[in-house]
C-alpha cells in the first residue's frame, strides 16, 4: 500500500494543478455535453470543474494506482477493512452493502452472503410486524443520534410526498430535554409507536431520551412494552423482550453513519412510506453498489465525483465543498452528507497508523437551493475564497401540484436557477464597478436525477456513501471508525461527575471542569 | 479611512501570530476564569482560544485603529454606511437598530429617530391587527425567501415553548413547488392567515409561492384577501388594500438579513408568541444595541467575539467557522447566522471600491450540540483542518420537564458535554495509539446565557448582528449590500426565456443553457 503522496499520478496532478483551465474562456456547450457521464438514470455535469483531458486522464491513474475499484469490490465481499494495521483497532468487516443485497445475484463471498441473508431475515421480521401493527399507530418517534438519526431523517423528509395517509414521523435525538419536550407536545401517545435506535444499547442521549418518554407514557396510562421498538445489536441490553414489542437487529459491519439501509431507517421508513417503498429505496441503493462495483472508472459516477473532489481538496486546495440540493424535500440531506463524509474522511492518520501529510477531508455544509441564494451566494460569488459546489438537481417535482405562472412552472424556474448558478459561477462576469465583477472560476458540478422516488433517493444514497468510500480508499485512510469522537465522550463524563457530586456530597477532581461550572 | 493591511496593529498581530500561545500545556482553571466577561446575563468564555494578553491587547488595539467604535455609533445614528465610495451603490442608512429602539433613552440623530417612530406606529398597528384577528386563526404560513425566512423562522422554532395555545407556524421559501405542496398538507386553509414579505414587493419565488398559495384558498372556497397580509415596502406592488387584510411597512435602510425585528419577523412571532413576547425579544436586543454602542472595547461581548474571529481568520488563517449551539431549540439559528455573516462579509472589494488582499467573511456553518458530536465533530478533533468553534450554551432548559437519571438531569449532561468538548479541543490528547491521538490547541469560545427565552434570544441575536458588523467595520468592507446575488439571478432569467420559448415558440439566444436543457 502506497502512500498517495508518492502515487506518480499524484504528482503529475501537482504539476497540471499550476494551469488549472480557464472556465471563463473555456466553457462551451460543446464542453458540457462532453464532460458529462449517464448511469441509473443519473447524469454527472462537470464541465464546469476546473479540469480538461489530461487532468481527467491523470485523476483516472490515480484512481488505478490507488486500486479504488480493488478495494471497492474488497469491502463489498466483506473484507476487514476497518482496520488500522499494526495498532489495536475495530477490525471489522464493512457490508453496508449487504443490507441491500436481497434482491437477484447476491455476492458470492462467504461473509457478504451471510450479512445479507441477515438482512433479510430482519426484512421479513419488519414485513410482518407491519402487517401485525397495522392501524394501531399514527405517529412514530424516532430516538436515536448520530447515524441513528440523521439518515433516516433524512430520507423520511425526502419522502413526505410519499407518506401513508394519515402518518408523522417525528425524532428525538439532543441530549437536550427540551428536544424530547417539543416532540411531546405534539402526539397522542396513545397511537405513537416509539423506535429506539442504539447498536451498543448504552448510548447517553438516547438512553436518557428514552427514559424521559418512557416516563411520559406511563403517565399518560399506556404500557412502554406495548409501543417501544428496539433496534440494537443482538443481546445488546436492550434486545429485551420484556421491555420492547419487538427487537431489530444490526450488526457491527453496518457502521451508523453507513445504517440508514439497515433496521436502523427500515422500520421508520417501511411504516412511514410502506414495505414496498423501502423496498424501492433498497433496491435503489443496490443498483448503485453495483454501478460503484462493476462500472470502468470513466463512466463510474460515485468514482468520477470522489476523484473530482479530490482535485479540488489536494490540488487546488480548497478547504470546503458545499452540497446543495435544488429540492426542498432534500432539506436535511445535506446535514446526513456532513456525518457521512466528515466522520468518515476527517482523519490524520492512515491505515499504516502514519500521519499524513496532505489533506484528507473538507468540511462538508449545505442547504437546499434557490434558498441558498439568498442567503450564503454571496460569498460563493464574491467572496476571497473558493467554495466548489456539488449541486443535486431533479428533473421533476414530487407533487403533482405546480402552477404556470408567466408561462413557466415552478419546476422549470427551479431549474433554470440550478442551470444558472452553475454557469455563473463558472464564467465570472467583468464590470468597471468592481462591486459588479465576479472573479469566475469557481469550480462546480451537477448530478442531475429524473424524480426524487424511494427507488431515486436510495440510488442517490449509495452514490455518496460510495463517492466517500472511493475518497478514503485513494488516499488509504480507515473511512470506517471514528476514534475522534472518544475523548470529549471521556472529558463529559468527567465534568458530569462534578454535577452528580454536587448532590452525592461526593468529591470533584476534574479542576479545569470546575472553572467552567463556577460560571452556572 | 486606512487599509486593514496596513494598520500597525495588523503588523504587530501578524508577528504574534508566529507563536500563538499552546494551550495543551496553558489552559488552567485561572485561565479559564481569566479570558471571560460578562454583561446583560450573558458570559463570554474565551480562555480556549490561541491568544495571551499581548495578543488581546493589540486586537484591541487593532478596534480602535479601525475605528470600530465610532462606525457602530455612525451606523446607529443613522449616517449613510451602505455605500462603495466613487461607485454607483445601494447608498443608505443602516438602520435595523431603530427597529427596536422603542423603549426609553432614544437615537437622538434625526435619522435614526424617524426610523424609530415608524417602527414605533408598526408595532401599534401590529397589536391592534393581532387583537382583531383574535380567536380567527390557528395556523400561519409565513411565504418569504432569505432574510424573510431564515431570521423569522430560526426565532419561531427557538421560541415553539413560549407558542400560545393551539398556534402551529409554517413557512413557504424555495420555488420548489413541493415546498408549498408540503406546507399546505398540513394546514386547514380556512383557519390559516398568510404572511407574504418582500420588500420590492417582486421577488420571484415569493410570488410564485404567493400565487400557489392563493389558487389553493380560493380552491378551497375562501376569499384570500381576508387570510393574507403584506410586509413589504410603502408603495410597492403589494401594497394593496385590495388584495391584503392589511399591510406592514419595511424600509430600505433595514437590510434582509437584519429585518428579524422588522415586522418581517415581528408580525409571526407576535402571532406566535403575543405581542408582550415581541416586545421582551425587542427589549432584549435593543439591550444589546446599546451596549454595543456604550461598552469599552474590553468589555464589549460583540466586538470581542469579532475580534477573536478576525484573529482566527486573518492571522492563524482558519477559513471557516461552526457556530454550534447546545440548544435544540436553536438548530436553525446557525442557518441563520450563516446568511447574516457570509452574506454581510463574503466581500472582494473594501468601501472605496479595491480589491482586498486579505482575507474577509469565512464560511459559516453548524448544527447543535451534542448531535454533532455523533457527527462532524470527528473531523473537528482529528481532521487535517482545524476548525473554530463558537459555542452557544445555555444554564438552564425551556420547557420544565426533565429527569434525573444516574444523579444527574438533562441539562447537566448537555452542559457537561459543552464544557468537556471546549476542554478537549484544546488540550487534545497524547497516545501511543496514533489513533487515540488528538492534537488538541483547535480554538474555541462559549457564549452562556441563562435560559432561552424571548428577552435572552432577542439580544442573542443583536449580538451576531453587532458581531458581523464589527467585523466588517475592522475591514472596512461594506457589510450591508448583496451585490453578489444579481448575476446568478440574470442568468436565470434567460435560462428561464429558454422554457418560456418552447411554448411560445420563441428563439433561445443563450447557448450555454441550451446546453443543460438538453439534459432533460
């Protein structure tokens, strides 16, 4: 395994990245058409990135000599990929995959088969418990944080338009009471169905979190047993049939960030929208794990926009990439992207356990447009730093509801200001006010889909989960732990060892924790 | 007025910033006590970020050189600050502070003190509007874009505990027509009032929303004109008896992204709230107007926080900031922020039209505590970029309930979490797994307020306010225009012909869009 500083196409990037293209100059019709690549229903613009031929070809080198593809069909047959070598570390096996691999020509590898028949397993227990609640319940809460969380929040606001009559879905997932109060306020618990989400079953936020609405279910004369789901690994402390109505499991292969396919957004998802339309999003979600597995690299979308991030991380050096959504259903998309990617690729060290020395990661951020021209444009425009942008645009709205309004829909003027956008931002514009120059050559692409449906959204899913995964097996770093979130678990349970004190007369040794409670 | 480059203080931090200081081994509990300061219930805690008192001393130095002070004054009293010397520019006051100088010790300038009576007769028209429509409406859709969304909506969902009874706010932004579609699932038209804000009265995607909206109240079998009401400027095309219950006045010299306590925001969250709830956000950020205004540099909490960010950004070259509250409540305040600051400061030129050569406006970006430390905060502690942070906390929770579990309540985890994250970022962490490894010295500060509540969230938002014009007075970079925006905005226009021609059998001209179209 190479360090990607020494790949030679590394350095051949280093060298054309002195004459990146001129896209003021350069864009033509004639080069969006031909940077372009269609797979699923899914077409990636990015004529307007700062590339050209031998950019392209040399990012394509890359792409082989770090084995991008190798190591995609290794995590993909179950290989233990999550594994920093020489160091203790999680050791495991990534099949997040597998979760979706229940429909036809399954992976052959022993440990991908055996994840996936798991999975399905888990997929019948849901389709009968469906069937067995139907009409007890209106309204689900979801507890959990993290990928627990922002996933299946996620997809569910994606797919209102797809609701089952009569359907809320609501999350609590803040440590913060005041979360779990607002949601309170708005159900009849009598009809709320309660999934609680923890692999480990000892997560602080979504332990408290369940027993605040356990506690309030009780008052309002219901039995708990009756409402809650569990959602945990086997024999975890909560795989409970005393406790829960029913137990799902998930397995330490399907990182969080990576669980929104597994129980952990099937059970909300499947209520929400049906069985059949999780099914949809899985089977959307398994077209694209093929497409990452088996497309050459020049026509691999999730391939192709890893190694065009790339280029705008380590070779242009830009520090942030914006994700923007021009759909309002694709609100909190975003917000999953960051988890995904930040937890994932935002690591100093790689599998060797060596500190790297380039950079991995960006910061990730975003909201869906046209909001976000009236907001943060400005400074995408005419800021003094560059902000590539990944644009996610549909050719279709989700509702049948649009209005022509001066012979245009709604549809089209969202569109047109996509399309706009991703050529201003490229060509730049001069002006003797120099309040009205635009510098141009602000690199940007779109992936453009036909209509944001379950079998679309899961598909688009994939796409990113498969994009990071290329990103940190090219510059070989583990994209599958998150050690970086230990020590300010450690420091908090110090500190709130000051607060229990406090009342158990007990003793405080944590004195930097103390100056900060000194200000309560 | 002299170039920020070329201030002797400027000189002298570039100097200091060779050595900022190691907190690994400085942090200490006198420290922490040490770089805080506290006024109007509020404590800034800045002992966490890389400076000693040499640096504080010269950035406060580098407030007086810049003439920060005085250009708050100047902006209060209403002088001309919106403006690009020898260019064509919006040329206007700046006068959001007026919006709520509606209590004792009024502006004495003439400017500033008309623009305070006429917020003064709005506020009075707004309580006897509210009256009257009392017991009429359960439900509001506020239809706005921008300024006229983000502000209003982040302050709406901070305050859903302070909501009257059976009061449920909705807003309508993106042109996306599954947007409105969402929005008006939701809501009995009949119980519905509709607040339509635009300024010009011609913002396309409110319009077009407005225009959905109106179609579906009349579809329904009620009259719009007694359900929609007008924010927008006196004269403008939606000024209009006919065709509104009544109109509420903004002006020029209040900017979108600072017209939250206009009565773009006031209108919905005297609806929400009451009218006595306003009057408490007003009162609460006039509070801090004046104490921008009056505090000396030391001790002013807003320019001490811009001054610390020009420190992070300008001199240890941070390019981007995560504003996070440990407040569930506030998960759309960053949303926020992010337009208030990156619209107001993503600049290229200074106020007498020239280029900069430093850096303005960073990206701005967050989500709340603890949710992001199962998210983004892996990068934040172990990524190859360092990140700052500007924590917002809170002593106390909205809402009564809350549990103790293991001896300690809710709030004291969510505190703890605050406190150990600020704690770990700093020292970090040594280890002889590189992956338990954390380089600590990433900066960070914490705002603590007492407890959110409409007087605390008023002046927290004239905080951010005062911060991001501190920070563009220090630039001097004029933080009041957009001018950013207007490109991307023609450009879709034209995109927008394109449509328009395929069923008016018009000609297309612009080749670059046609390009895209194709696409479709």
């Amino acid at each position: 395994m190479s360090n990607f500083q020494h790949l030679p196409s590394v350095h051949r990037l280093q060298g054309l990245a002195a004459r990146p293209i001129d896209l003021r100059a350069a864009l033509t019709p004639e080069r969006i058409a031909h940077f372009s690549a269609k797979a699923l229903g899914f077409t990636l613009l990015f004529g307007t990135e700062r590339i050209d031929e031998d950019i392209l070809s040399a990012l394509l080198h890359l792409a082989s000599e770090s084995r991008g593809l190798e190591k995609m069909a290794a995590m993909q047959s179950g290989k233990v990929l999550n594994r920093i070598e020489g160091f203790p570390s999680e050791n495991r096996a990534v099949l997040h995959t597998a979760m979706r691999d229940v429909f036809s020509n399954r992976q052959s590898s022993l440990e991908a088969s055996h994840a996936a028949s798991a999975a399905e397993a888990e997929l019948h227990k849901l389709e009968q418990f469906l069937t067995d609640i139907e009409g007890r319940f209106t309204d689900v809460i979801q507890i959990g944080i993290g990928g627990s969380d922002l996933g299946p929040k996620a997809l569910c606001l994606a797919l209102e338009a797809f609701y089952l009559p009569n359907r809320r879905m609501h999350f609590i997932s803040n440590v913060d009471p005041d979360d779990a109060a607002a949601v309170l306020e708005k159900v009849d618990l009598g009809k709320t169905l309660v999934i609680v989400v923890s692999k480990s079953g000892t997560t602080l936020e979504t332990l408290t979190n369940e027993e605040l609405v356990r506690t309030q279910m009780k008052k309002a004369g219901h039995e708990p047993k009756n409402h809650f789901v569990a959602v945990t690994g086997k024999d975890s402390p909560m795989d409970d049939p005393k406790r829960y109505l029913a137990s799902f499991y998930i397995w330490d292969f399907v990182g969080g960030r990576y669980s929104a396919t597994s129980m952990v957004g099937a059970v909300i998802l499947g209520f929400a929208i049906g069985f059949r339309g999780l099914k949809e999003i899985l089977r959307g979600a398994h077209e694209m794990d093929l497409h990452a597995l088996e497309a050459q690299a020049h026509s691999n979308l999730p391939l192709l926009s890893a190694l065009l991030g790339i280029w705008n991380r380590n070779f242009l050096k830009l520090p942030t990439v914006a994700i923007i959504p021009y759909s309002q259903a694709l609100h909190r998309f975003p917000a999953h992207l960051q988890q995904l990617d930040m937890e994932s690729n935002g690591k100093r060290i790689d599998k060797l356990g060596k500190p790297v020395d380039f950079s991995t990661g960006p910061v990730i951020w975003g909201e869906p447009g046209t909001n976000g021209q009236h907001s943060f444009y400005q400074l995408i425009h005419q800021g003094t730093d560059v902000v590539p942008l990944e644009f996610i645009g549909l050719k279709k709205n989700q509702y049948t509801q649009d209005l022509e309004i001066q012979h245009t829909t709604s549809q089209e003027k969202l569109l047109s200001n996509l399309f706009a956008q991703s050529i201003a931002l490229a060509i730049g514009q001069e002006s003797e006010n120099p309040n009205q120059t635009f510098p141009g050559n602000r690199p940007n692409r779109i992936l453009l889909a036909d209509r944001l449906d379950p079998h679309t959204l899961g598909a688009l899913l994939a796409f990113y989960e498969h994009k990071v995964a290329f990103q940190g097996f090219i510059w070989n770093i583990n994209s599958f732990d998150q050690e970086g979130v230990q020590l300010g678990k450690k420091l908090a349970g110090e500190v709130l060892e000051l607060f229990k004190n406090k009342r158990t007369k007990g003793r405080g040794e944590f004195k930097l924790g103390e100056a900060y409670l000194r200000f309560l």
